[in-house]
C-alpha cells in the first residue's frame, strides 16, 4: 500500500536504485530525450568574446563526445593544450509547445563551461565531471536555433581537481548531451530509499517535489512497482495537496536482493494524472541491499561476508582520451567484472553515467570520488565551488544500488596550491565540513578518504598508502603493513597497490620478494643485489608485477577479517607527470594497456576471482627465451580449475591441485627443461564441474646468450585493417636478438603513410621502450606513394630502414 509519511525517519538502511536523469522512460508527448551528439562544429580558439567566436572561419565538423586533447595529452611534447575552445550546434525546433520546459542536458563538460542560446546565455557550470542542467526554454525561438557552448580546462587553482594530479584534465564536451522535454508540471528531485532491507521484507520511501505545482481538486499521483519479469509488486495512488510528496511501498515480501552475483533491479513508476490525463510520468530501476563495516572486521553485503575485490578505474581510453562512447564504458566496466572483481573505485573523479549504470546491472560495489586529488585546502571560492560539486555527485548519484562510499578525496594534503593549503587545522576543518555535508545528504552510505593521515578519524573508511613492492619495501612486507594498519583503523579498506609492466617485457629472473636481483647461471660466482626502491631500479618487466600480485592475493584471500581492495589500476592512463615511462606519459599499472588489451596480470586476478573455468600459461607475450643448458624454467599457470595438467613437446607431466595458500600460481608450476628450438606447451584444467580448458603457447629457447645490440632489423605485416604493423628488433653481432635489451627507440614514416602514434599503447607510439629488443607500431598507408618507407632511430643505431610494397 501506498500512503504519505513523515520525511523524518531513522534511515539505518540504503535504498539502492539505478537513476539516469538522460533515459527517463516517459510517453513521447509529455518528456522527451533526445541524444544531441551529432553534427556539432568545434572552433579551437581561447576567446571570451562571443561575437569573436562566432565570425571565425577555422569551425570544423565534430561529433560529441569531443576532447581537443585526444592526442597531444600523450603526445612527445611536454604539456597539453589548456585553455579554451567553443562547440556550436544548430537546432531545430518546429514548433515551440507553451506548455512545455526544453533544458539541454550535459553530461559533462570539462572543466567549466558557459552556454549561449541564440546569443543569449542561459547558463554556466563549475566543475568538468558531473552533469548539470540549463533550461533553455526562454531563449528559444521556433525553426532554427544556434547553441555554443564554450569549455574551458585552463589552470584554475579554484576548481578540483588540482592541476599537480597525476592525470590529464582532458577538455572539452567529454560526454553525451542531451536535449530533454518535460511538461511545465513536473516531477522532479526523486529520491528513494530502504527503510527496511530483509531476505524476508523490504520496504520503499520515495521522496520527490512537483515543479510548478498548482491546486486542481483532480490531481493525483499513482506509483507502481514491478519486478525484472514485468509483473506488478504493488501499486497504489492519492491525491495531490501540495508541491513536495512522499510515497512507500511497506511490507514487500521475500524481495529479490541486490548483489554482485544477482544484481536485481525493479523498477518504480509515478505518474502525476489530472483527471483521466497522464500530465508526467517517470520510471526509476530499484534494488534492495544493505551493507555494514563490522568495526575492526570485515564487510558484509546483505548480511554475509563479502571480501572487497576491487580495482580502479580512469575515465580516459587510446585515441579519444576521456572522450569515450557508452560502448566502451560499458566494455571496461564488462571487462572488469569478467575478471571476477565485485568492486571498482572511480579514480579520481565521478565518471560517465554509463558507468554507473553498468554497476549497477553488472553488481559491482563503487567507491565513488569527489576530485579533491591534492592542491591542500583553498581560499573561500574554491571551497564553495568543492562544496557545490560535492552536493551535485551526491544528488546526481544518490540513487545507484552499486554505490557504497562517497569519497571526500586522494592525498588532499600533497602539493597545496595555496599559501598554508597543506595546514592539517585548516584542512581537517573543512574536511569536517565535506563529511557532515555529506551525511546530511546521504545519511545511509559511509564516507571516506585516501591517504590523509590527519583526517583518517574524520571520515568513516580510511585508506592509508601502502605500495609494498613498488615505491618501498618489497612484496612479502604486505602482511605486516595489512596487520598494522587492521588495529589502527576500524574501518580500513586499501586502496591502490600494486605497480607499472611494459607490455611484452619478460625476465628470467624478476626481483624477488626480498627484493633481490638473482643472477641467470650465465657467470660465476652467482650475483645477487639488493633493491631499495622498484619503482625507480626495476625491469618493470610483467613477470614482477605477476609475483607481486600473486603474492598480494594469497594473503587477502585467506584473511578472513580483511574488509578488501583495489588494485591500481585497470587500465594505463595518460598521465602529465611520467615523460620517462617506458611509453612516455602513461602511467603503465593497468591490468591492460590503454586499448584493454590484457597484460599477464589481469589472468592473475582471474584465477583467483573469476567463475567462468580458464587456464591461461605465462606467458602469450614471451615466446623467444634463452638459458644455459640444463638449466630448468620454472613455467607457471594460472587458472581458477581446481586441478590442472602440463604438457611439454607432448608428454604429459604431473597434474597438480590449486591450492592458494602456496606461491607462486598457487602451485600450478612445474619446473622443466627447454629443447633447443621450438617449444609446445599445454595446459590443461579441470573445473570443479569436470569442464575441461586448455591454453596452447610456443616458446622458442635457446643456449646461447645474446652480446651487445649491433644493428635493429624491421619486417613489416599487413593487418586486417589494412594498416601496416612494423616491427623493430634488436640483434647482436652474431644475429641472435637481445633478449635483454631494452633502449628507448623513435619510429618515423618518410614517406607513402602515417604512423598511429600518440595513442600510449605498445603499437600506438612512435616513441617507446623496447622489450625483449622488440617493439612495433602500427602505419596507416595513405594514397601518396606506392610505397611506404620507415625509419628507426636511437643514439646506438642512428638510422634503420624498411620500404614497404603496397
């Protein structure tokens, strides 16, 4: 039954519903939404002056979303372009209905933004990753009517997140806009929660206010909740008597629950009906759960221990930077969750409302962000313009099911951008602020924060910075740091560990977990070295990354009392502050490289939290090795079978059981002596329900170890989409390649093409690291020439070149 209530209720539980303010499921003559991302013209130029933008000639033909920093965020200059640009559309509107609100509906345009209607402006925004509305219902005219909109990611100390972060602010209209009709009469400011969560009951209370609400003896609402299979839960209505209403739904029996394995969403309907005349109607997707950190203990979902397995997650992907389309949103989010993870921080920054979305139909936990990512505390515009931005991600965001914390910030206090910023008093004061604004608003989720000691007791879930195996300490130091830090902080949940892998680069013989260099046997005596600080000395190699993540999971997955964590990140990212990396501006964590291709580490994590059976052997990209003579290769597998069996040049060898509490693969190793020349491999495992999957991988191995590099050879494929991928390999003296050597390499195109370069993947960069001697990239021929001609350079080899028949 529906009925009215007091808003004033004890709210110990969350209601979790998926909202997208841009897919309201309303009938066409009442609501409209209408995707405006097409045939947009983009004009590159800072001016403030309208008039100045209008008469330019330079517009060109864009579609949205749009970043003018696509490409030269990661391009080999220093800086990216920050400052100003304008966007212009032509709109038409046939005809203009009095009764009718029109608002443009940007999902998000970074980092601010004034919006002009017909030379009129009817609006601005502060903040470039969170959407906002602009009624535009004033300014239009019937036919044909001009929007420009002009972005602007300049410096501006005012505004988070600060520009020391260790991310790109890509500009521009980074996301979907939208063109959205709503009667004048409207529902508006929907919000929903669970009073009650059981497996055995639930209840609803919704709470929302009708826009320009007038008297009419009439006027009524009706509210209907139904289920995933389309069948009517309840349903019930009431008269109307004023602007703000209320409306529950109590004593909802046996409720499908919300989790990460069966994400149930139901979906409540209000209408507002004048006589027999809908006059608005909007539809919401509901679910019910409920969450507690136990004190000093682990997290719960639904009354059941659930461990956090979480990674994170940048806004940003090759060739479009931030700029993405829903399907690739979706694709990462997909790809997260088939690697088994229930949980994803937003990093660093509320993200794309696709994103959430996919959350929220896909179960997976959200640790979602407000950007204050360093700069220290601000002057009094800055902190209205935080406040203001944290108040529209909770409004905006309140009601996604997957949303679990509201962070209040990363590293606040590091690198302040104003005099005395990184005063702890005056940080915690406004610190203090945030959280209590935030519980005001939101009094159902916890809070949290991110490597800001001095405020840990502030919020509710701290994370401290803990990179055991990277920047300090090595790998087997995490359980002494996760022992500590579980007395220390009632609720302490990590965030970010983990560290940077060259796509492709191998090791015989990665750093230890005691952080030693161990020698191969080539040479007497045996050599071992001491490393301080990975991060800085390290291959970098994926077989390290490999161990450390191994190593990680094993302890975290037996601990029965870790609340979880996230490992950073998911994919590489492009990132100001890195010219040095191996691709030069990438942060190079991601489980995949910034196109999703996965790297050894993702198959880690899978075989620990993925369900689907798969076997996967280490490693795909490792395939030319070399070793002394009788020296055995320990060949790892990692698979979440329970039991798995290795073939080499076909002969069975010892089937071995996962067991997770042994490293490394939890036991799925075998220790083996390679033939001269080509190598078979075969894994095959056995899933707990007798399913058998196998992984194939060749491996060429030699005895004898490579000189010094002498030349660089290229050879050229054709792809099947008709590019050309150019591959560059080191070779000693003696012709054999230089399995160790790992230069920074410039490819050129002279002639007949273009490289695909700038895009901060192994075969999108013109300018690269090598790994294993090999690197390559991709060329896309023009109509110039009918041949191609490239170039490879270095210090050590000058000039290398290959021509290429079309």
């Amino acid at each position: 039954m529906i009925k009215k209530i007091h808003l004033a209720i004890s709210l110990s539980l969350l209601m979790l519903i998926s909202c997208n303010p841009t897919r309201d499921n309303v009938t066409d003559f009442q609501r409209t939404t209408t995707n405006i991302n097409n045939n947009w013209l983009y004009l590159e130029n800072n001016t403030e002056n309208l008039d100045l933008a209008i008469s330019q000639k330079k517009w060109i033909q864009i579609n949205l979303p749009h970043t003018w920093n696509n490409l030269d965020a990661t391009d080999s200059e220093p800086g990216y372009r920050r400052n100003a640009s304008w966007y212009k559309k032509e709109l038409e509107i046939p005809k203009i209905n009095s009764n009718t609100i029109y608002e443009l509906y940007f999902e998000g345009v970074n980092i601010t933004s004034q919006i002009y209607v017909n030379n009129k402006k009817v609006g601005k925004h502060i903040g470039g990753y969170i959407g906002f509305s602009i009624d535009i219902t004033n300014a239009l005219i019937q036919g044909k009517n001009t929007i420009l909109v002009r972005a602007d990611n300049s410096y501006n100390p005012e505004v988070i997140p600060s520009q020391k972060s260790d991310f790109f602010i890509f500009g521009g209209i980074t996301r979907d806009v939208w063109l959205k009709t709503k009667p004048n009469m409207h529902i508006t400011n929907l919000k929903i929660i669970t009073p009650e969560v059981s497996n055995k009951n639930a209840s609803i209370l919704a709470t929302f206010n009708i826009t320009n609400y007038t008297t009419s003896p009439s006027l009524k609402l009706k509210a209907t909740l139904i289920d995933d299979e389309n069948r009517t839960i309840a349903t019930d209505s009431f008269k109307v008597t004023q602007a703000s209403s209320e409306i529950s739904f109590k004593n909802i029996e046996n409720p499908k629950l919300w989790d990460i394995d069966h994400p149930n969403l139901y979906t409540l309907k209000i209408a507002l009906i004048e006589g027999q005349l809908e006059k608005d109607i909007i539809s919401e997707r509901v679910g019910f759960r409920w969450f507690e950190f136990k004190d000093y203990g682990a997290f719960y979902l639904n009354g059941k221990r659930l461990l956090l397995r979480g990674t994170h997650r940048h806004e940003e992907h090759a060739g479009v930077g931030a700029a993405m389309s829903n399907i690739q949103h979706r694709k990462d989010m997909e790809q997260i969750k088939s690697m088994g993870a229930n949980f994803v921080r937003l990093a660093h920054y509320p993200q794309d409302p696709e994103v959430y979305k996919a959350c929220d139909e896909l179960g997976l936990l959200v640790w979602d962000e407000l950007p204050w990512c360093r700069g220290g505390v601000g002057n009094a515009q800055w902190k209205n313009n935080t406040k203001k931005i944290l108040k529209e991600i909770i409004t905006q965001n309140y009601n996604h099911p997957s949303i679990i914390l509201w962070s209040l910030g990363n590293e606040i206090y590091w690198l302040p951008d104003f005099k005395d910023g990184d005063n702890t008093n005056k940080i915690n004061d406004y610190l203090q602020e945030l959280n209590d604004l935030a519980h005001n608003l939101d009094p159902t989720r916890k809070t949290a924060i991110r490597k800001y000691y001095d405020g840990a007791h502030i919020v509710d879930v701290f994370s401290p910075s803990i990179w055991s195996g990277w920047y300090s300490g090595s790998y087997k130091s995490y359980h002494k740091a996760l022992d500590k830090y579980k007395k220390q902080y009632p609720h302490f949940l990590h965030a970010e560990y983990g560290g940077a892998s060259h796509l492709g680069r191998h090791s015989e013989t990665p750093i230890t977990g005691d952080n030693l260099i161990k020698s191969d046997g080539w040479e007497e005596p045996i050599v071992q070295v001491k490393v301080a600080n990975i991060a800085q000395i390290g291959d970098w190699s994926e077989n390290y990354i490999v161990d450390l993540f191994d190593w990680h999971l094993r302890l975290t997955e037996t601990d029965s009392s870790f609340v979880g964590n996230a490992q950073w990140a998911f994919k590489d990212f492009g990132t100001p502050l890195r010219p040095e990396n191996d691709i030069p501006y990438i942060n190079q964590k991601g489980l995949v490289d910034r196109d999703g291709n996965p790297k050894d580490a993702y198959y880690v994590f899978k075989s620990y939290w993925a369900q689907e059976p798969f076997v996967y052997i280490e490693s795909h990209t490792w395939t030319e090795r070399q070793g002394p003579k009788e020296k055995e290769r320990t060949i790892s597998v990692f698979s979440n079978c329970s039991a798995v069996t290795l073939y080499h040049n076909g002969e069975k060898l010892e089937q071995k059981i996962k067991d997770i509490n042994k490293f490394p693969a939890s036991g799925l190793t075998w220790n083996i002596l390679f033939k001269a020349g080509q190598n078979e491999l075969i894994a095959e495992g056995l899933s707990s329900e007798n399913q058998v999957v196998s992984d194939t991988i060749h491996v060429n191995y030699r005895f004898t170890k490579n000189d010094r590099a002498k030349s660089i050879k290229l050879t050229s494929k054709k792809l099947n989409n008709g590019n050309y991928l150019v591959t560059a390999i080191a070779y000693d003296g003696n012709g054999l390649r230089c399995l160790d050597f790992e230069d920074r390499i410039y490819f050129q195109c002279m002639k007949g093409g273009t490289l695909l370069k700038y895009q901060g993947t192994p075969t999108g960069s013109n300018i690269i690291d090598m790994a294993n001697g090999k690197a390559s990239v991709e060329v896309i021929p023009d109509n110039t020439s009918k041949k191609i001609n490239v170039m490879v350079l270095n210090q050590n080899f000058k000039g290398t070149y290959l021509e290429i028949e079309k």
